[in-house]
C-alpha cells in the first residue's frame, strides 16, 4: 500500500491521468507551433531544388485558360489565386499537385475569380507558389520563396497579354496573388503607357499593399466611375484588433529590388469594396451587395447573394467587417485549411457590381 492509501495500481492510473492531461494541454497551447514545424521543409532555400518551371504555352499550366460564363463583357481578366499548398517537402509547391489543385478548383475560383466571371474571358494560370509555410514565419528562406513565385507569374503574364493585344484588362489576385498582382502592376503596366490604357482596374484582394508603393500612375480607386485605378484591402474582422496588430506586425511588402520586406511604419492601402472608394467613412450593413459561400460551384453559374450581411470601415489600413452570423460563413477544415484564403466572399456582390461599373466606365470613355 501506497502511504496515502491508494493501491500500487491506482497510483500508476492517476499518474498516467495526469500524464496524458498534460500532455493534452501541452498539444492544445503549442498545437499550431508543432503544426507549423510540421510544414518546414528543412533545407535552406538557397539550397534547394524547386519543381520544374510551368510551361504557359501549355494548357495544363493553367488551372482556368479564357473562361467565358454566360453573357461576359469584352474585357480579358488574368486571376492570380492564393495558397493552396501546405508544404512539407517543398518551399514552393509544385504545379498540378492533386491536394492544391482540389483546394483552388473548389474553394479559390469560385470564391475570389466568380465575381470577375461575367467580364469577359477569364485566365488563371499555375504557378509555383510559396507554401502556406512561408505565410507563417518572416524567416529569409520563406521571404526567398514567395518572391521565387514571381518569376512564374510574370511568365505568364507575358503569355496571357500575347493573347490579348488589344482590348481591356482586368487583373485580379487574392492573398499571395494579389502580392504578386501589386508587382505586376509596377514592372509591367505602369511602365507601358498602352497597358496603362487597357486597365479597368486592379484588384488586390486580401493583401497587405503600402500606399506608397503604388506608382503614381496606377492609383488607389476613389470613386465608381475610375478606371486605371487599384482596389486593394486586407479584411479583419471587427473586435479582432489583436489579429489586426499581428497583420500589419507581419505584413511583407516588396521594395525597389524585388525583394520581400516588412511594412514596417507605412501606410496600408484599404479600398472598401463596398463603397469602391478609400474612405473611412462606415459603410451601413444595408450597403453591402451581397455574401456568398460559392464553394463547390461550377464555373459560370451564380452564386446565391446575402445581400445587407457586412457593415465595413477602412481603419488604419485594413477593413474591418462586421462577422455575419450564418453557419455558411464560419471558418472550417484542418489547421492548414483555416489559414488560408476563406472558404468564402463576403465581398462577392461588392466586387462583382464594382468591376462591372469600372468596365462600363472605360467603355463609356473609348465611346465603345
């Protein structure tokens, strides 16, 4: 007999109890840091072998290639999508990888290139893009890989805008995308009076963007009617000022050499969707379009819109939004998946009404 009068054997049950609570907690408070080593490809970037190149001249290097939905406009859209692979073994996730293509296929298009469906011809093309690893630390090596990713899309850009030689543009992103976006805007358009020309409009969706990264040539949009302009804002949610903090804290944002740094004390760009303009002015429930969880649905169908669902306010350069209580709106999947772009748009109405009101105003300028 144990002196406090439990038995041998229940002295060993209480002891693995208590072991397994432990341990239990344990797992529960640094869950995400195991997650997150999980993800780390432990090789040194510059070191490592990346997947082979995409070639744009081929279809299967585009995950959607000159998508026309029902009644579209005359515009050429190339949509730039966000993470979809995890990692693990790689610092830049290969192309056709079967998990990331399921996750862009039935989450990403549907979700963030849907609103742009019905403006014409709608490209999105693969890439090799920075793990979901290199979204979770400021580590060089994760720097190195996302700035790796651009390589591929400015080859596809030039592919795409070789199929578009005349004619309006529209180009889009979400997250890493509209990262990469913002750089397309810089060496590409901004500094080709002609593509400067053909631009309806950019848009830069939930991502970190430094007002004065902009070129003075391709500004933030003020107004509706405004063409050649950049719609861009980071969204969070309203109450969640430590997730706000932590945004900005780690936003990476590109300097003159193409290299990834932190924003430090810069301005971020917030264009309210819902408003179309940088006003910081609320934005009332009863103005929001309307969100949507498109997840799943087929190209070129519409998505059913909760219209009035989303009060939002630019404020200290990200929008924050009212969250919207509707099973269809909360955050689910495993670990990776819940760090990722939202299984769905609360903007969707908003864009899609804002797109086609700057797409009006072009033609409208052209007399076409």
């Amino acid at each position: 007999m144990i002196k406090s009068g439990l038995t041998v054997r229940q002295w060993l049950g209480w002891t693995g109890f208590a072991l397994v609570f432990l341990l239990t907690a344990a797992v529960a408070v640094w869950r995400g840091d195991i997650l997150r080593a999980g993800l780390d490809p432990q090789v040194p970037f510059q070191t490592y072998q990346p997947p082979p190149a995409p070639n744009y001249s081929r279809a299967d290097a585009w995950a959607m290639s000159e998508a026309r939905a029902p009644d579209a406009g005359p515009a050429a859209v190339l949509f730039v999508h966000s993470t979809t692979y995890d990692g693990g073994r790689e610092w830049n996730g290969p192309v056709g990888d079967p998990k990331a293509d399921a996750y862009l296929r039935q989450v990403v298009l549907p979700n963030y290139a849907g609103p742009f469906a019905r403006l014409g011809a709608v490209s999105a093309p693969r890439y090799r893009q920075g793990s979901l690893y290199t979204r979770l630390t400021l580590r060089d090596d994760a720097r190195e890989a996302r700035a790796f990713a651009w390589r591929d899309v400015a080859a596809a850009f030039e592919t795409w805008i070789a199929r578009h030689p005349e004619g309006p543009i529209v180009l889009a992103g979400v997250e890493q995308g509209g990262e990469l976006v913002e750089r397309l805007l810089r060496e590409r358009v901004a500094v080709d009076p002609a593509l400067r020309q053909r631009l309806v409009a950019a848009y830069l969706m939930d991502v970190v963007t430094p007002v004065d990264g902009l070129s003075p040539s391709i500004p933030a949009c003020e107004r509706r009617d405004q063409t050649g302009c950049v719609v861009g804002y980071s969204p969070v949610s309203e109450g969640n000022d430590g997730a706000a903090r932590r945004r900005l804290r780690r936003a990476l944002v590109w300097d003159g050499r193409g290299r990834l740094v932190e924003l430090g004390r810069r301005e971020a760009l917030c264009v309210n969707p819902v408003t179309g303009s940088t006003s910081t002015a609320p934005a009332a429930a009863r103005l929001n379009r309307g969100a949507t969880n498109a997840t799943g649905l087929e190209w070129g169908a519409h998505p059913a819109l909760l219209a009035r669902e989303v009060a939002t306010q630019c404020r200290d350069g990200l929008l924050r939004y009212s969250e919207p209580d509707r099973e269809s709106f909360r955050q689910a999947g495993s670990w990776a998946d819940r760090r990722k772009s939202r299984p769905y748009n609360l903007f969707y109405g908003d864009l899609e009404a804002d797109a086609a009101a700057r797409l009006a105003a072009w033609a409208a300028q052209r007399g076409s």
